[in-house]
C-alpha cells in the first residue's frame, strides 16, 4: 500500500459489494434463515464491507423479508437488492429496501447472443429497449443504480458497449460486466474493462465492477486483472460461497490487494483481522466445511508441519509466510507435528509444552515420535506429553 508522508493510504480505492447472501446463497444448499442472513449482515457491515447485496425480493416472500430486514439495521454499507428488467422486479425490489439508509438496485439483462437466443428469446434491439426502461426505472426508486450485463464476457463487444452507454445515460451510477459462466481469463477480462472504457462515451459517469465465478478457478485472479483495467468495484463473497463452482472470494482479493500493493497499488475499507471470522460464521451457517488448505482463512493456511519449512519459521517468519496469521485475525502460526518434522520444531514444541530435555532424552523422544507420526495421521499435544513422559520414566 503506497503510504504518503502523513501516513494516509494514497492508493486508489476499491469498492467491495458482497453478495455472500445474494449469489453466494444460490449456490445449492447454502440457504440460510433470516436469522443466519442478518448475523453474517452485521459482521459484513463490521468487516467494512461497501455495498451488501441482500437477496433478490421478488424471488420469495422470504427472500423479500430478508432483503427487508437486513435493509432496516445495516447501519453503514449500501443494502442492494436484484432485480430483472422487469417493472414487477424493480417495484418489488424497491419496497423491500425502503428502509434501507442507501439502498442500491441492481438490476440485470443478458447480452450474450446464446443467452438473448434461447434463455430470453429476444432481439439484440428489444433487450437494448429493456436496459434503458429498467434503470431509469430503478432510477425513479433510488439514486444507487447498478446494472449488470449477464454473461458480460461472452458478449459481442460493439453490443455491449450500446448497452453500457444505454444504461448509463438512464441513469446507472455502477456498471457492472459479469463472467457470470467464469469463461474468462485475466488477460482478456482486463482488456475488456480498457476497451469498454474507452469506446463508451460516457464512462468516466459510471463506476466499473468485476462479478467472477470460480469455474476454471480463475475468479479472483479474473477480479484482480479486472482492477488493473480500470474497474473499481468488486463483487464476492465471503469463502468464495456461489453459484456452481462459486464466486470470487473477497479474503483472497482483499489480501492480494494488502500483500502485493506493488502491482495492485489498491486499498479497500475491509478490516481483514475479521476476515477468519466471517469464514466461519459463513461456513457455520451454510454448513459447508471450508477446505483444509484454502487460501487465507483454511486450517492449513498458516500452518506448517515439514522439516525444513518450521525450521524456517523458527529463524524468521518470512520464510514461509507472505502475511501474519494476526492480520487476518489467526491468533499464530501454528507449527504442526507430523512425520515431516524436524528436530528443531521438536525441541520447541516440547518446551512450549513445558519440557526442556537434555541432548540424549531429547534424541530418543524425537526418534519414537518420528515412529509415532509415521503410524498416525495427526499427532496432538497429548501424544507428545504421554511420550516425553513416557520417555523420562524409562529414562
Ligand atoms: O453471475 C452473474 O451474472 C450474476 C448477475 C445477476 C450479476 O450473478
Ligand atoms: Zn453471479
């Protein structure tokens, strides 16, 4: 992060719209009570979170009661609801975020000929009449419009820039440009957000937003590039929960951001030390497990269990960690004994334990813990204090 002589964070922002319970909670069985919504609300409006997608109204009237109540207590995000371009959508949308303190509409068409073809069976020219009917719609409810091009990416790019221009000069303050299929590679998806800025008249009036899916497991790195072409919104969503293979997962894109501000000279609001938090209150209340190896927020992300890595950590932490485990809210690093380890790990795990054994002792416990972690997956603290004091018994 570029810092000025004052201390004050000179990059540019980043805005951070979380749809953890819009997009996130359509993937299969992530669904969530109301209750579980306005918990997982209150922490993202903690964690700094910019905009808050809610729900989509007119989809139940459950989905409706959500987006209702999270817009009643949010006290600092944008709430935003979704919408099609229909009036029904944006009316019903509207009503659901009237209590809202900013309340945003997000409302989207498809642009993509498979999708105008077969999902909406329309003409090019009656989906361009949809786009300008439904922002200035929207625009007649809420002063926050977003609207989003469905299957951006595979979009023919003249038509997508006579959308971009149309939704704009409606009245559209967010334009957004989905890989709704995650299609898309950072390259290409960077391009696009240079070109379209370029070719569209008006586009320095709206600002641009990355929304990635994970089908080729290029999602976050997709956002990131998208950043570098100029969009200054990203969407996500808290452990990259989402449709099919999910979405871009905002703790992977916040720390990018944190850790390489040397090629993505960007800052958001987010407070990462909630970041492990909000993980697992997500994975809490969708039950769905996190993996154990997941970046930033997985089990395994600050641990260590080979030889040559702890003895690494020990001399200095850099050696094998690019972050703390403090800034993203994991109390340490934890060094996990495993048949991997070394004799150096050993000897400080033991005295963390409150044993300091002499040079011989210490050679026989580590030889029968090595025999130990070869018959057993994990070995725990209690295994190493029965075979230390085993050891000093016998000894
Ligand atoms: O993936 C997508 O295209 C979406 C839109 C509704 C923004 O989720
Ligand atoms: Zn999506």
């Amino acid at each position: 992060m570029t810092h000025s002589a004052n201390g004050s964070n000179t990059s540019e922002r980043v805005v951070i719209f979380d749809t953890t319970l819009r997009d996130g909670e359509q993937s299969p069985g992530a669904s969530m009570t109301l209750e579980e919504k306005l918990e997982v609300a209150d922490l993202l409006d903690q964690l700094g979170v910019d905009i808050i997608e809610a729900g989509f109204p007119i989809a139940s009237p459950g989905d409706f009661e959500s987006v209702a109540e999270v817009a009643r207590r949010v006290k600092n995000a944008s709430v935003a609801g979704l919408a099609r371009a229909s009036d029904k959508d944006i009316d019903r949308c509207a009503e659901a975020l009237r209590e809202a303190k900013r309340p945003r509409i997000h409302t989207f068409i498809s642009t993509s000929p498979v999708h105008m073809k077969y999902k909406l069976q329309m003409e090019p020219e009656r989906v361009l009449e949809l786009v300008a009917s439904s922002v200035t719609r929207a625009r007649n409810h809420v002063a926050e419009v977003e609207w989003s091009a469905e299957d951006g990416t595979r979009t023919e790019i003249d038509f997508l820039c006579r959308c971009v221009e149309t939704a704009i000069k409606a009245g559209a303050s967010t334009i957004n440009i989905p890989d709704t299929v995650g299609y898309t590679t950072p390259q290409e998806y960077e391009a696009l957000f240079r070109t379209v800025r370029e070719r569209v008249p008006n586009a320095d009036k709206a600002i641009f937003s990355v929304h990635c899916h994970d089908d080729l497991g290029l999602a976050v790195a997709n956002s990131l590039a998208g950043v570098r072409g100029g969009a200054r919104q990203v969407e996500c969503t808290i452990n990259g929960l989402g449709e099919r293979a999910g979405n871009a997962a905002m703790e992977e894109v916040v720390m990018a951001l944190k850790t390489r501000p040397d090629i993505l000279p960007y800052h958001t609001n987010i407070d990462a030390k909630l970041l492990t938090r909000a993980s697992k209150l997500v994975s809490a209340v969708t039950s769905f497990p996190v993996q154990y190896n997941k970046a930033i927020v997985g089990r395994n992300a600050f641990a260590h269990e080979s030889g040559i890595h702890q003895d690494g950590m020990l001399k200095n932490a850099h050696t094998y960690e690019i972050m703390t485990p403090e800034s993203v809210g994991v109390s340490k690093t934890s060094l996990v004994m495993g048949k991997h380890s070394g004799r150096h790990a050993f000897r400080e795990k033991l005295k963390e334990l409150g044993y300091d054994l002499g040079e011989n002792q210490l050679n026989d416990a580590f030889n029968r813990f090595k025999d130990l972690a070869d018959r057993k997956k994990f070995v725990y603290d209690e295994d190493l204090i029965a075979l230390v004091d085993d050891e000093i018994v016998t000894a």
